[in-house]
C-alpha cells in the first residue's frame, strides 16, 4: 500500500515541481509516524 502511495505521489510531484521541496520532509515524517505506530503496535 505504502508504494503504491509513494508512487502516486511521485507521479505528482513529476508535474507539479513545486511539490518537490516537501517531497523529501513529507516523506521523511511519514516514515517517522510509521516507525512509531509499529514499535506501538508491537
């Protein structure tokens, strides 16, 4: 699920440029929020 959205958001960010400077902060939260809803779960 987690590509499928990674890819989706790349499809966009390839059009809209702008998009590209929050890509990389977006995605390294998302990761974070991951991260502790898992060691959460376990």
């Amino acid at each position: 699920m987690f590509h499928f959205l990674q890819d989706k958001l790349q499809k966009i960010l390839e059009k809209k440029s702008s998009w590209s400077k929050a890509y990389v902060p977006f995605c390294w939260a998302f990761r974070f929020i991951s991260m502790i809803t898992h060691l959460r779960a376990t």
